[in-house]
C-alpha cells in the first residue's frame, strides 16, 4: 500500500467516523439512529477481527509462521478464560519462544 492510498484511506475513516458521530447527535433516538446501532456493533467486531487475523497470519506479504499463530491462540484461549493481562502476554510470549527455539517458525 502506497503512502498516499493509506493517508486517503485514514482521511476516509475519520470523515466517516465524524459523520456517525454527528448524525448521532442529531438523529440521537430516531429510528435511523438505531438502525446504525443495530449495524455497527457487529462491524466494530468483524473490523477488529479482520485485522488481529491478518496481523496473525502475516509478517509484511510473507506468511508470519506457526510459532505466531500458536502464541495469538494461547493468548486468546487464556483471555477467554478471563485469565490476567501478565499471564496472558507472558505464556503467549513463552508458547511463542518455545516454539522457534524448536526451530518451528
């Protein structure tokens, strides 16, 4: 990606994030409003999805290896099961390590 494709792309995220918020403020309980609701919500979460799955999968275009992928599971096997911040980042980081000191990467 070109750096001025990702600036105009950046641009476009904040003028449309601007305008849902400024048509929530004027539009606060009209039906329009809660139709935005009912979609957004789901696509904040295939947004975040979308890109913790293609910063998993991929280091630059080349494929970023399973020692990666087998850390990002550990991690959120770990906070599924509400598991603190440390414990999570430490055994995700040690599943990781482990795994390319093995030579698995």
């Amino acid at each position: 990606m070109s750096d001025v494709s990702l600036v105009l792309a950046v641009l476009a995220l904040a003028a449309g994030t601007y305008a849902a918020r400024l048509g929530g403020v004027h539009f606060g309980g009209s039906r329009l409003s809660l139709q935005l609701q009912r979609w957004g919500d789901p696509a904040v979460i295939v947004l975040i999805a979308g890109v913790a799955a293609t910063a998993t999968l991929y280091d630059g275009q080349a494929f970023a290896g399973w020692a990666r992928i087998a850390g990002v599971t550990t991690a959120a096997g770990l906070a599924a099961m509400r598991a603190p911040l440390v414990v999570v980042v430490v055994a995700a980081a040690g599943v990781a390590a482990t795994l390319r000191t093995l030579g698995i990467h």
